[in-house]
C-alpha cells in the first residue's frame, strides 16, 4: 500500500450549531490520508485539497463528525483506487469554559463502507 497525506490544511468555514457559527466563518483544520494499492497510479494532490475545499464551500455544516464524514466519502468516491481514507478535522475556536488547544474529530473508513 501507497499512503498520500495533506496535513494541516486549514480553511475558514460556517461549522457549528451556534447562532455565531452559521453566520461567521472560523479556522478549521484538516489532515486527509488515503491509501492505495502499490501498483495503482499516482493520487493528484490537489485534487484531494479540491474536494475537501469544496466540502467546506458547501457550509454550513453542524459538526465536525458530518466535515469528516462528507470528506471520507468524497475521497472514496473520487477515485476507485482509493482502498481506504482517514479524516481528521480540528476545530481550535471552540466554545468551552476553559482553556482547550482544539476540539478534533477522526472519521477513518475503507472503501468497503
């Protein structure tokens, strides 16, 4: 197997259920990985950047579970060679009571559901 990562793509996007949220864009963080077979070609990087932008674009979004599992699914669907996906999607504006570095969500499927 092959693995193609983009790390730390990051995005400014309306995701949250809060009133704030759906109106005002906020820094959102995301690292896809996929895995292809050794022999398959090679995946074009920016075609994954693409699709994870345009999943944003698409806003607003209520969680992040929905980023990463609208995300996992586009990759899968983008290129049969694609055997398996990973997402992981961090949120570092998050609404708590204390101090947090960012609120993550990882979603990792294979393209057999």
């Amino acid at each position: 197997m092959q693995e193609v990562s983009l790390r730390g793509m990051r995005f400014h996007a309306l995701v949250g259920i809060l009133p704030h949220e759906r109106t005002v864009p906020q820094p959102i963080e995301i690292d896809l990985v996929v895995r292809v077979g050794t022999g398959d070609a090679v995946i074009d990087y920016r075609e994954l950047y693409a699709l994870t932008a345009d999943t944003l674009a698409a806003g607003p979004i209520d969680f992040l579970e929905e980023v990463g599992d609208r995300v996992v699914q586009r990759a899968l669907a983008h290129n049969t060679r694609i055997q398996w996906a990973r997402v992981a999607v961090r949120k570092p504006h998050v609404a708590l009571p204390g101090p947090i570095a960012y609120a993550e969500v990882v979603i990792e499927r294979d393209a057999n559901g």
